[in-house]
C-alpha cells in the first residue's frame, strides 16, 4: 500500500474537534468572568478593610485585585483569538 493511502483523508474529524472545542469557549469565559468578579470583590473589600483601619502594607490586597483584572483581560483575549 502507497504512504498516501493512510494520511489521506478530507478533514472532517478536525473540522468537528474544532466545533466542539469552540463550544466550550463561552461557558469556560462566562467561569473566568465569575471567578475573576468573585476575586475583585474579595480585593477591592480587603483594600477598603485595610486602608480604612490604617495599615500602610495594603500590597497584598492590591495584588488579588489585580489578578481579577488579569483574569478578565484573558478571558477576553482568548475568546477573542479562538472564537
């Protein structure tokens, strides 16, 4: 049998891996979305809490409301490139 017989085919297996796989993409923004709200609000009341009460080292809180940011923009970013 030639080589060309068994890597020949019409790309309909890829064609469909590729539907599937865009299906999940909303359901999987619409979680980072969830989580990276959840995050925010959790850093945006622990850098309230923490200037409020005075404590100069609010680095910390201020870091898990950047990582809710983070994760919005990559969200965003590969919905945009994969959909």
């Amino acid at each position: 049998m030639p080589i060309g017989t068994f890597t020949a085919g019409n790309g309909l297996k890829g064609i469909s891996v590729t539907s599937v796989m865009s299906s999940y993409f909303a359901p999987a923004t619409r979680l980072y979305y969830a989580i990276g709200a959840c995050v925010g609000l959790s850093g945006g009341i622990k850098v309230y809490l923490k200037c409020s009460s005075g404590d100069p080292d609010a680095s910390k809180a201020v870091s898990c409301f950047f990582a809710c940011i983070f994760l919005i923009v990559t969200a965003t970013i590969l919905r945009s490139f994969c959909l």
